[in-house]
C-alpha cells in the first residue's frame, strides 16, 4: 500500500517550534526552504538523503523555518512543511503531489489549484493542472468536471474505468509508479508512457526529461 494512502489511517502529530533563528543557512538548507515553498510538504525521506540532512530539517523546524509533523501509523513518516495542516488527508495529497515534482525533476514554477485541481505546474511555457484523487475520492464526474481544461495530469493510487471517459489530452500517474524507479504516466486505456529526453537539461536527479502532454 502507498505511504501516500489514505487507506493507512494515519493520526497527526504537530511538532511546535521553539523559534531560535539560527546563525545561518546553508545552500542546502535554503534550496530545501525555497522547495518546501513551491510545493507545500515533503516527507524527509522525500527531502535528506543522509542523516546529516534530517537533522539540519529538524534544526529548520525548531527555529520556525518550517512546520514539522508525524505521520502516526503502521510506519510513520516525519514531515516538513511551508505551511499549516489539520488532517492527514490534505498533507497526504500534497505528498504525493511532491513525489511527482521530484519524478518530473525539471525546472517549474508552481501555483495554487482550485476544486479539484490541487496545483497547476508551468514548464517551458505551458500549464500542467493536476488532480490529486486518493482512495474513496468519488470519480463518476470526473470527466465531466475537467472537461473544459485543455490538458490534466491525474494522481491516484488506482486506475479507474472513468479514466477511459476523459475527451481532453490526460496522463495519470499511479503512487506505484510515483514511487518507483520505473517512473511512467499512464494515457487512458492503460498504455504506459515514459518521459521524452532531451539532452538541453538535466534535471535534480540527472535524468534529462521534458514532459509533454499533447
């Protein structure tokens, strides 16, 4: 089951912070902040590859340059955040909406979605709205209410026949494949697609990528 599921019944833990601001930030430590900023939340283990990294997250919370949360379940999960969360169902949606920005690995600018739509992602001059859908999220509308948009990328932790439905260009991502290193969309009826290179950049991770929805 994906960490991202709302099917792992997680409980919230808030972490206060002692707002002690440190001496100063490193290069890491800002391009974390400026991260958190654009995509709202990350897990650590999505953010620090090492333990030296964790703890300069949990430095960043006590000094009130993040929010920092508990994900309580099975295995929990630390969180580090630009802003406030109640519930494990919004923090969750924005986790995995993360884990596709770290996939995509390409220079974006990010702005708030609204309805369904949780972000829209700009990249190279065009606009990626993304419906972010977890288990028991209804989806009998779904084609109805994104028809009007020109393109959509789908989050979901399924594939669902309503899928097949959508009339505009759609690829959906899956938290299996989100989460693996076999990354793909999935276009309406099941076929994967990879990611077109391209060697004019390369991304974070050094996977040359451009996404294209047409």
């Amino acid at each position: 089951m994906s960490p991202f599921s709302t099917r792992q019944n997680y409980t919230l833990k808030t972490f206060f912070n002692d707002v002690r601001t440190p001496n100063n930030i490193t290069t890491w430590e800002r391009e974390t902040l400026s991260f958190l900023s654009q995509v709202g939340a990350a897990a650590y283990f999505q953010l620090a590859s090492n333990n030296k990294q964790r703890d300069k997250l949990e430095a960043l919370g006590r000094a009130g340059l993040c929010q920092r949360y508990l994900l309580q379940g099975e295995k929990n999960i630390k969180i580090a955040s630009s802003k406030l969360y109640k519930e494990p169902s919004s923090l969750l949606r924005t986790l995995v909406f993360t884990q596709l920005v770290k996939q995509l690995s390409v220079p974006m600018e990010i702005t708030p979605g609204e309805g369904i739509i949780h972000a829209v992602i700009h990249i190279n001059d065009q606009s990626f709205p993304v419906a972010v859908l977890r288990h028991n999220d209804s989806v009998s509308l779904l084609p109805f209410m994104v028809r009007n948009y020109n393109r959509l990328i789908i989050i979901s932790e399924d594939y669902h026949p309503e899928f097949d439905k959508i009339t505009i260009p759609v690829r959906i991502a899956l938290d299996e494949a989100l989460l693996s290193n076999d990354f793909h969309f999935l276009l309406p009826g099941g076929r994967r697609e990879y990611l077109r290179k391209t060697q004019d950049y390369k991304g974070r991770a050094g996977k040359p990528t451009v996404l294209i929805v047409e």
